[in-house]
C-alpha cells in the first residue's frame, strides 16, 4: 500500500485556498502565504506515543460541551495502551498527516470482516483546520481500506455532516440521542 504525500493549495484571486491535487499542502498563517509539506501515512511508533495529548486536545477544545464523565471515557478509548492495541491490529488503521516534526490530523478506523469499513475518529489540530488535512487523512483511510477488500466505509458523526458530503459520502441515517444524549449523522460511501 502506498502512501499519498499531499495537495498543492494555492490561494486564488477570491482570497480562497484552493486544493489543486499536488504533492503540497499550502498553508495561510499569515500573509504571505506559506507552503509547507503534509504527508499522510501510517502512524509509526513515535507518532503513537504523540497522540494522547492530541486526543486530551480534541476532547478539551471540541468537546468541551460533554460531561467530565464522558470526557473520561473518551479519552480512556484513546489511551496510549488503546492507540497501542489498534496499531498492532491488523483489521484496524492509525494515520497520521504530519505538518514538519508534529501531527497535524489523525484518522482511526476498522475493516470487518464483511468488507465494510469505518471512520472511528477524525481530528485535525485547529490552527491546521482549513487546507484539506482532514480530506486527505479520509481519502487515504478509503484507499488503504478498498486495498483490503472493503466495498463501503461508513462514519458516524455529530459535527461534521457537510465535511463527508463533500467527499461523496451520502447520509443513511439520523441517530437521535444517541452516545452521549447527541444527534448523530451516520454517513458512508462505496468504495468499489
């Protein structure tokens, strides 16, 4: 399975940043703009041990609206010895997109053994939000899991509806209060 290294984002006449489908992701920090490489693979060892302050991010900034208790459980999911476990499993994915010596985004995910797949987390570090991170973690998740034979990946969520329809992914359902006493969106997309 190879590795799918980025997108060139360029910003248009409009002030937009525009994904063109090249190896670099651009980035607007400040004028001018500033490209930087973001590459997105399998997380390795290292990057491993960089994702539970990533994950205590996460449920601190986007999910504050969630009860301590369920913050807890969150963040228990993804304990190093979690992360761990999902890395040594074969049926499992951890990618990461890297943006210089740090982890910009994350993607976790399974294939079943019937040949369906699922997004189990997406997260994306807010400064680096914006420039396509989180398309590029997903599109590599859909690559990686059509090389092991999965027809349709699915994804649940309550944030991000308009994100996975713009990657083709068609609402199925609405979960009403459902994990946590929240709506959730439930999504998928064939992949052959």
């Amino acid at each position: 399975m190879g590795t799918h290294t980025g997108h060139l984002a360029e910003r248009g006449a409009t002030g937009q940043i525009r994904i063109t489908g090249e190896t670099r992701v651009s980035r607007a920090e400040s004028p001018p703009l500033r490209e930087a490489r973001i590459a997105a693979r399998r997380a390795t060892l290292a990057d491993l041990l960089r994702l539970p302050p990533l994950f205590a991010r996460a449920v601190r900034e986007d999910y504050a609206f969630y009860p301590a208790s369920v913050q807890a459980a969150i963040l228990r999911r993804h304990a190093l010895r979690a992360l761990l476990s999902a890395w040594l499993n074969v049926n499992r994915l951890v990618l990461v997109a890297r943006h210089r010596s740090s982890v910009a985004g994350v993607l976790l995910g399974v294939c079943t053994v019937d040949g369906v797949a699922a997004v189990t987390w997406l997260y994306v570090q807010p400064e680096q939000r914006g420039v396509g991170i989180g398309s590029l973690l997903v599109r590599q998740a859909e690559q990686v899991f059509a090389g092991r034979g999965c027809h349709k990946i699915t994804v649940t969520t309550e944030s991000a509806p308009a994100f996975y329809q713009s990657l083709g992914y068609v609402q199925e359902g609405l979960l009403k209060r459902h994990w946590w006493q929240q709506d959730f969106y439930v999504f998928s997309k064939f992949l052959r």
